[in-house]
C-alpha cells in the first residue's frame, strides 16, 4: 500500500484514480458544462477588455484553462480561466511592455508554478482559517450580486464594490425595462426551477438562459446582448521577449505566478467546502494551473487562474467531475469559431441575473451561525469586508493577520484570580500562562495577604519557565514569611512540559478493574471532572441556554468501546447520538419507535445536515449473527439481531475486504460489520424525511467503520475495495449504501 502523501486529498495514482462513469457524466457533467460555458464567455471578453487585452486573448484563457487545467489540475470542480484579480497587473503589463511581451512572461510565470507545485508549496493554503475562507466567499459574492445588478438594470458593472453602490441611485432611475424583465425572470427562474418536482435534473441556470434568450428573441425584446470578435482567429499575437532589465522582467513573472498561485489555491479551497466530493490535492493544482498558463501564454492568451465565479457555478449546476471544466473549455472553442452569432443571441442581462444568484448564494446563514458559536464571527466580518471594499489579497491578508492575531491573544491569555474562601485563599489559574502573563500574576499574588494559608489551583495548558519560576519565587518568600502553599507538584510539571491534563482522558491511567467498587468509582470520576471542568462551563451555560443545534446525527453500536466524541473528536452539542446493539436501523414501520423517533427527531425537528452509520471491528452483533450459538429463541435480543439478516445476505455475496492500510483481509465478522453499515443506510431512506432532506442537498449519508485494535476510522464505500482510510475524500457521484 502506497504512504499518503499529507496533503489536502491523496495524490491521483493515475487515469483510474480520476476516471469517471460516463453515466455520471453524461447526466451531470454534461449539463453543468454548457452553464459554466454560458458564464464563462461574457466574462472572459468583459476581464480581457478591462485588462486592455486583445478579446481573443480572454477567449483563449478560457478555453486553455478549462481544457488543459481541468485536465491536470488537482481540483476537480474547479473551472480556471481569466480572472477579475490579475485585472490590475495584467492591464500594468500590458501598457508597459504590450501585449506580446506579456504573453512571453505569462508562459514565463506559468513554468514557474510547475516548479512551485513540484516542490509541494501547495499545501500551505490549508493553514487558512475557515473564517478567512468563508469571508472570501461572502466578500466575493457581494461584489459578484452588486456588480451584476447594475447589469441586470441595463447599465455597466463598474470597478470596484464602492463605485457599483455609489452609481447604483442613478441606475435604479434610469430606464431600461428591457433588460429589468429579462433579468428579473432570470431570477425567479432559477429561484423557483430548484422547487418543481421531477425536473431539478436539468440545472436551473441553463433553464434560465435558454428559457430567457428565446423570450428575448421570440418578441425581440431590446437589450444588450453578448458580442463576440468577426474573426477570432486572426486576433492571437504570439508571445516576444520582453524588453527591460532582468530584475524587472523577473519581479513581473514572479508577480503573476504568485497571484495567479495564490488566487487559485485559495479558490480550491473554497470550492471544497461548497460540495461534498473529492478534496482538492494542491501541489497537483498548481502543476495544472502552471501549465495552462505556459500553454495560454505560448497562444497569446491571458494569464490562466481558478476561478470562484465559474467554479461556484459549476457545483451548483450539479458538476461531479473534472469533465465539467474540460467541456466547458471545448464548447468555448466549438460555439466561438462556428456558432458565435446563437451565443449574440443571449441577453447580458441574462447572465448577469445567473451571476446575481451565485453571489448571493456565496453568503451562507450557515457559516455565519457555525463561526458565531465558534467565535470566530469577526474574522469573517472583516475578510468580507476587506474582499469587497480593497481587493481579493487585501481582504484575505487582513483576515489572516486578525486571524493570527487572536490566536497569539489566546496562547497568550492567562486569568489568574485570587479569593479568600473559609479563611484559605485559593488562588485558580486558567488558561496558557507564559511570560506575557507574569506581571498579572505576580501583581495577584503579591495582594496576598503575609501569613494567609493558600491553595493553588492551577489548569493551565502550558506553562513557560518565566511563570513557573515567578511561581516558586513567591511560593517561597511566601513561606519564609510564614505562610502556607498548597499546590499540586505534578500539574505544575506537566503544564510546564505541555502534557494532557489527566481529567481529560482519565482512563487512559486508570483501566475498569472488576474488584472496584463500580459505584464509588464513578462518583470519584464525577467529583474529579466537577473540579476540574471550569474551563467548559461558560460553554456548557451557553448550550443549556440556546438549547441543542447539533449538526450530525450519529448512529453506532452500544460497544463500550466506541466513544463517538473520541473517534471524531467533537464535543457538547455536536452531535446527536443513537447507540444500540449492531448500530441497526430497521427499516421504517418495523415498529422500532426508539430509533425511528430518533431519526425523526434529528431530521425533522433538530434539521441535522449529516447522518453517520459507524460499524466497528471485534463486534458481538455481527459475530453472533454468523454464530450457530446465538440468543435464545423468543429473548428480546434473538428478535432484535434478525434485523441483520440482510446484511449477513449482502455480506455473504460480497468478495473479499480488504483493509486499505495494512492489506489484511477481514474476518467474516468484520466483514459483515462493513456491509452492515451500507444497509443500513438504506434503511434510512426507508424514512420519508431522510430521503426528502437527501434528494433535496440539504442532509448527507456517511458509512463509518472504526477499526478498534488500530484505533482508526475508514470511510464505506459503494464498490471494491469497500473501505479507505478517513482523509481519503471519495467522489459522491453515487451512494455508499450501494454495496
């Protein structure tokens, strides 16, 4: 089995790892290729005009990026071409040293990136804060809707967000009604398609186009269609050698790689938290956009980046694929030099109402609940703020510094209190207490009383030598002057050498021993926990008030052995559980009212986005389901594991599974325990609401599999090899209850 390569999705293994059913493609990626396409011209002509380029050269961008970095890259719904960002270098460039010389140093930039890419920088963008992520998008999508409304009001999209709202009093007055019809039927069009029953296979925005074209045309409805050049061909100029001295010809190749690099890297993470598919591998993504941009530059086209506009599009058109953006490429190719008077039929503001929709749609109410409980609310406000007033790099770059920035307040964050309590002063350090701290905590102790008694309650999760020496200082002056100190030596040392505190995972110390006193020990564990849980409280307050919003629900078995907040590492009001014996879900009306009131509960009322079936290794359901020594007949339990007869059917018809870290081959038992999880996945769309919030985008099914002796998880997937490791991300083109 080959090592994972620790980046942002395992590096392809080749054309298998990337081939696609043409099922798939033909129902999905098909039809999202001609929206994208449709987008992607008024955008690649309107980018190469503002940059004062040749039109063809947008034209070529568009077609390169799609075609060649759809190919290679390592993102596979990300659409590249032209992009808004480089507008302002690329226009610099080509006043300085005109546009040949600008081709020359786009291919210049782009072999650059290859090399950037072979060395594994790409990685870098995962170091993003999600916040900062978020706040791209929401920055983008507001300047995408703002600028787009003065089109969809007949008028032109100015610059910047600023100018757009500082002109958009003066457009509202203008009047060009033509254009308002079209573009308001856009909307609603792609407002309204998503709800009709039996008829969201066809995207909505091409609905909306084609619907709105032949309206526009049938009663020639005055508007502002697409142009295009007479003679696209003739237009390409072939890059030249820049002239100027070498360190400025190397500053702009260097600026355009990094831009281009960094716009879309950034842009590839984004596009991965809008689908649930495959993740993006960025080193590969960077070699992909490298060479589209040495292919481009060496055609005289623009310089080539992945775009959030044409990829947001394109996983809302309902892409699954890298064919998408390849398609999208061909068809800019084919519709430019042989049917490039139907695409002068489509009305600018068409397309200008789709834009609208995407952007707004970049604003998520989702994110912005999950980043105020998480605090991080501000880092968004001021990424989005700083998106769509000063750019794309200033934005991110402010986020990221504030981002940063609370993270060296909170390592750096110590509160320190002391109170007298029953004549002992009990002096309580929370936090991470390093030397930034040690003047507040030397000013505490000191207004301590001479002679008082005190107790030290020190749970902090580090603790620098600045601090633990100012803490013996005034312990022992303290005690010179006839005092008292009581504190725990062992929590001091293992705060000063960053070790787990002991209430955290408190069995690891001590293991059940039958012997014990059961009940004594769990009220030593409760007493233990209570003492030491200050840190959580404000949390948990804040839970008991605001109620539960857990996002998962999280069906598994009843094993003592499986803690569901240990496997996915989540916490208070994360998750809604359901544990019984065999983590079965019976299908809906086998009068299980415990599970199916649960389901209900999670789906209908609580409105969980995600659903996890985790079966585990070593499990008693499965091994006495294949046992000829089960229950006895008639006992509750007898009745409750005939529920797995379909999955012991499944498992017996299935080959071999084989464990894709070590290459062992299952047992019988854990292989069933595989199959199990996929069954009962479909049971879950037995239940009317699952299969509604499924069919709909709004809840996803997982299958999980815990490896108990390896404590490691693997995702269930619906064909050989059945199982992958959990950082594998696998492509949701079909369901992985198909086993």
């Amino acid at each position: 089995m080959p090592t994972m390569s620790p980046n942002h999705s395992p590096p392809s293994s080749g054309p298998a790892r990337d081939r696609v059913p043409w099922r798939s493609v033909l129902r999905h990626d098909l039809p999202a290729s001609l929206v994208v396409f449709l987008i992607a011209i008024p955008l690649s002509l309107g980018i190469a005009a503002a940059s004062g380029a040749p039109l063809i050269a947008g034209l070529v961008a568009a077609v390169v990026g799609g075609v060649v970095a759809g190919a290679l890259g390592g993102s596979p719904l990300q659409v590249s071409g032209p992009a808004a960002g480089l507008t302002v270098v690329v226009a610099g460039l080509a006043t300085q040293y005109g546009w040949a010389a600008t081709a020359g140093i786009t291919c210049a930039a782009g072999l650059l990136q290859i090399l950037l890419g072979v060395t594994r920088v790409g990685r870098l963008a995962l170091s993003l804060s999600p916040a900062v992520v978020h706040g791209m998008l929401a920055g983008i999508g507001v300047t995408i809707a703002v600028q787009q409304l003065h089109v969809v009001l007949g008028g032109r999209a100015q610059s910047s967000l600023i100018a757009n709202l500082a002109e958009l009093p003066e457009q509202l007055l203008a009047h060009h009604p033509g254009s308002v019809l079209v573009g308001v039927l856009t909307v609603v069009i792609l407002l309204v398609w998503p709800r009709l029953p039996k008829v969201n296979l066809v995207p909505a925005p091409l609905v909306a186009v084609v619907t709105v074209t032949a309206s526009a045309a049938a009663y020639m409805v005055d508007v502002t269609r697409v142009s295009l050049p007479d003679e696209p061909l003739k237009e390409l100029i072939l890059p030249a050698l820049p002239h100027g001295g070498p360190l400025e010809i190397a500053t702009a190749i260097l600026t355009v790689a990094l831009v281009a690099s960094v716009e879309s890297l950034l842009s590839a993470v984004a596009i991965d938290k809008l689908h649930r598919g495959k993740r993006s591998n960025l080193d590969r993504e960077l070699i992909g956009q490298g060479a589209a941009n040495a292919v481009c530059g060496a055609l005289g086209g623009m310089p080539v980046t992945g775009v959030i506009v044409r990829s947001s599009t394109n996983v809302a058109a309902g892409a699954r694929s890298r064919a998408s953006a390849i398609l999208h490429g061909l068809w800019i190719a084919v519709f430019v030099l042989a049917a490039g008077a139907m695409l002068e039929l489509i009305p600018m503001a068409a397309l200008a109402g789709v834009l609208l929709v995407t952007g707004l749609r970049l604003v998520q109410l989702a994110h912005i609940r999950t980043l105020k409980r998480h605090d991080e609310l501000l880092v968004y406000v001021v990424t989005a703020a700083g998106v769509a007033v000063l750019g794309l790099a200033e934005g991110v770059l402010a986020g990221l510094v504030l981002a940063l920035g609370r993270v060296l307040y909170r390592l750096a964050r110590a509160t320190v209190t002391a109170t007298e309590e029953d004549g002992v002063w009990i002096v309580r350090i929370r936090g991470t207490l390093v030397f930034l701290g040690v003047a507040s905590l030397v000013r505490t102790l000191r207004a301590i009383p001479v002679g008082a008694k005190v107790q030290v309650d020190l749970q902090v999760n580090h603790l620098d030598h600045a601090a633990y020496e100012a803490i013996e200082d005034w312990r022992r002056g303290h005690l010179a002057r006839g005092g008292s100190v009581v504190m725990n030596r062992s929590a001091f040392r293992s705060a000063l050498h960053g070790e787990t505190h002991r209430w955290i995972i408190p069995w690891q110390q001590r293991q059940v021993v039958p012997e014990v006193d059961q009940r004594a020990a769990m009220l030593d564990g409760i007493r233990e926990f209570e003492a030491t849980a200050e840190s959580i409280r404000p949390m948990m307050a804040r839970l008991a008030v605001d109620g539960q919003r857990p996002a998962q629900l999280f069906i598994t078995c009843a094993d003592s052995r499986i803690v569901p907040n240990m496997i996915t590492t989540s916490g208070p009001g994360d998750q809604f559980c359901v544990r019984n014996v065999g983590n079965l879900v019976p299908p809906y009306g086998s009068n299980s009212n415990s599970v199916d009131a649960a389901v209900e509960y999670a789906v209908e009322v609580l409105g969980v986005t995600s659903i996890v079936v985790c079966g585990h290794s070593h499990c008693g359901a499965t091994t006495a389901a294949l046992e000829a020594a089960s229950p006895e007949s008639g006992s509750g339990l007898k009745s409750w594991l005939r529920h797995l007869e379909a999955s012991v059917r499944r498992s017996a018809a299935l080959p071999d599974i084989v464990d894709p870290v070590t290459g062992i081959k299952l047992s019988p038992a854990d292989k069933l325990a595989v199959t199990n999880v996929a069954v009962q996945l479909e049971n879950l769309r037995t239940f009317a609401c699952v299969r509604k919030a499924e069919e709909s985008g709004r809840l996803e099914l997982t299958g999980l599999y815990f490896d108990i002796s390896a404590a490691a998880a693997r995702l269930v997937l619906e064909r050989e090899p059945y199982l992958v490791r959990a950082d594998e991300e696998l492509a949701t083109a079909t369901s992985p209850a198909d086993i």
